[in-house]
C-alpha cells in the first residue's frame, strides 16, 4: 500500500491504522512507511529490518530526534479504523499510530527547520525488550540515534509527561513439602505458606514520590501464581510473579533490592528489570520544548523508550496524542483535535523564526 502524507493527521491515521502491524508483523507497514519517507527528497533513509531511520542534513547546530513505534497489541475485533464524532477508533490509533502519523507529516512538511531532524519509527516495542526495535538500533547504529533532544510520540493526551518508571517483574518462591493429600500431616502445603506473599502484597503502601518536580505513583502486585502438582499431592513449591513500578529515584538495582526485602524470608527471583529514567525538564533542550508546546508537565507512570534514550545520553521526553488509559483497550481512540494540536505544536517549535 502507499501512504498519502498529504492528508489530515486523521485520515493518515486511519490509513495506518487499517495496516494490521502486531508485533512481529509490522513487515507491511515499515515497507509503506519507508516508501513515503523515500519520496521526500529532504531526508536520508536508512532501514534495519522493520525499523526505519529518517535523516535531515540541514547543518543545523542542534538535532532533535522524533520517535514512534510501528507495532500495536494484537486486534481485538477493532479493526479496521471507524470515525465517529471527531473520535478515531480503532487497534493502535492510541498506542501510538496517531504519533506515528504526526511524524510522517512532519517529514513531509519540514523541508527546512530550526534544527535538524531525526526520524525513527521501530518495531516491537510491545513485547520483551529483547526483540526492541529501538534497543537494536541502540546496539548496530547507534550514530543513527545521535541527537542533543529526544520525543518519544507515545500517548500522553498532549501534555508532556517527563522521565518514566522503571519495571521489574519477580518471582516469589513459598516452599514446602511433598505429601499424600490423604496424609497431608507429613507435608507442608507450600501453596497455603504462599497466603503469607500474598498478605505482604496486601499490606504494601506504594511510595508516591516527588523526583525533579513531578510525582510517581509506584505500584507492587501479583500479576501470576503457579503451584500444584496433582490431585492428591501436596505441593512443595508456589510462584507468586510480582511486577513492580518504581520511580525513577531508584536504580535497577535498587529496585530489586526493595523488592527482596518486602519479601525477606521468601526465595525472590529477579525475572526481568528495565530501569527508569529521571524528568531532566531542567535540561535547557527540554525546558525549550515544553515553553514551545505549553502545559503543565507530569510523571509518565508507566515504562516507555525514554529510558532507552536516557542509556543512551539523549534527553528525552514523552509527548503526543491520545490518552495513555485508552491504550490496549478494545474500545481504543483517539481525538482528531489532539493530533491536530500536536502536529500544530511540534511544527511551531520545529519550523524557522
């Protein structure tokens, strides 16, 4: 399919998002992306796989690097796009496709600017980070990341939301021991020893901490338990898998340091981590962005490629349209006015005085 970067920020979302692109398939869409990126003459493209980076060479003293991913979760009878009373629905318009499309018609508009422009629009960004589009990127061309400045276009309802949380998921071990269940005296039922996990999870107070100005909600939960063995077997073993998001005042480190200690007494094992990345809003490249958008900036409460970009020594920011609550929702949308509202934005900080 082609892409027409001539039309609204609506009807370019919507294109994008009648091409189903889950994770792992977003084949299609990168080749219909690169072709329209390919037709402007302004830019230098580049492509690894299904990711795709877009380059000006205006030799402008400062680069800003605008990023969005190609992937959504998988359809859930929400396809294809449908309009309705200024609302778009439809999988990804949200998370991120709307952002995406503010991108591609910024490429295509900005045939000068007040700095130089990166592009990148990458793949699988909604599964482990290992498979990371982005983080790839990071580790084969990391020049093509090179940047003073980084926006990351995921939802945010048009207001800069500044850094991220970090996530950590782990397993919580409750042993026991193996019995008949006719005589389940001999044993120890490690599934009713797991009960105590649970009473710590129940018990926890999140921290709501104040890092550089904004306020992170953290979270600790269960999100899986296995155990059993058979019908009449007592179990000697339970897993509890617990995510935790923690703020950005902490390390990876750190994190899973809390984390043990909560369960002090519990075998913890540490299955996956992402650390976070702290607001920088003070950085000058970031104080400009948000005077040149407007609003009152908030914590990202959540885990995005921010912190990608924060290893990477980018500061980085995330902005863009469609609420962040709507994502991964059946009933996921967009308003047409907040893409309008962030292109509008975006070209007023990007196009010359």
């Amino acid at each position: 399919m082609e892409l027409d970067l001539s039309s609204s920020g609506a009807e370019l979302t919507a294109q994008l998002v009648d091409v189903p692109s889950v994770s792992g398939t977003e084949g299609p869409l990168a080749d219909a992306v690169a072709g329209a990126l390919a037709a402007l003459p302004h830019l230098a493209v580049h492509r690894d796989g299904n990711a795709i980076v877009a380059r000006t060479e205006f030799g402008r003293p400062e680069r800003v690097l605008l990023a969005g991913h190609l992937d959504t979760v998988p359809v859930h009878g929400n396809l294809p796009s449908r309009l309705d009373d200024g609302l778009l629905y439809g999988c990804g318009s949200c998370d991120m496709k709307a952002g995406v499309a503010v991108q591609l018609r910024l490429a295509a508009q900005l045939t000068a600017a007040a700095r130089d422009v990166t592009y990148v629009f990458y793949d699988c960004e909604e599964v482990e980070a290992e498979r990371n589009g982005l983080l790839r990127l990071s580790r084969s061309s990391p020049d093509w990341l090179s940047a003073d400045f980084a926006v990351l276009l995921e939802p945010t309802g048009a207001v800069v939301e500044g850094g991220c949380q970090g996530t950590l998921r782990a397993d919580v071990i409750a042993r026991g021991e193996r019995a008949h269940s006719a005589r389940s005296w001999l044993g120890r039922n490690a599934i009713h020893a797991a009960g105590g996990v649970l009473d710590v999870l129940r018990g926890y107070r999140p921290r709501q901490p104040q890092v550089d100005g904004l306020v992170y909600h953290e979270g600790l939960n269960a999100v899986g338990i296995t155990g059993g063995v058979a019908g009449n077997v007592i179990p000697d073993e339970c897993v509890v898998s617990v995510n935790y998001r923690f703020a950005p005042d902490l390390s990876a480190d750190e994190a899973a340091a809390h984390v043990r200690e909560v369960f002090s007494g519990f075998e913890v094992r540490v299955t996956d981590v992402a650390g976070g990345a702290r607001p920088g809003l003070t950085r000058p490249a970031a104080a400009a962005f948000v005077a040149a958008v407007g609003g009152q900036p908030r914590a990202k409460l959540g885990w995005t490629d921010v912190a990608r970009f924060d290893a990477l020594s980018v500061p980085a920011v995330n902005y863009g349209p469609g609420d962040p609550q709507l994502a991964h929702t059946q009933g996921e949308h967009v308003a047409v006015v907040q893409i309008e509202r962030c292109e509008q934005a975006m070209l007023g900080w990007l196009r010359p005085g």
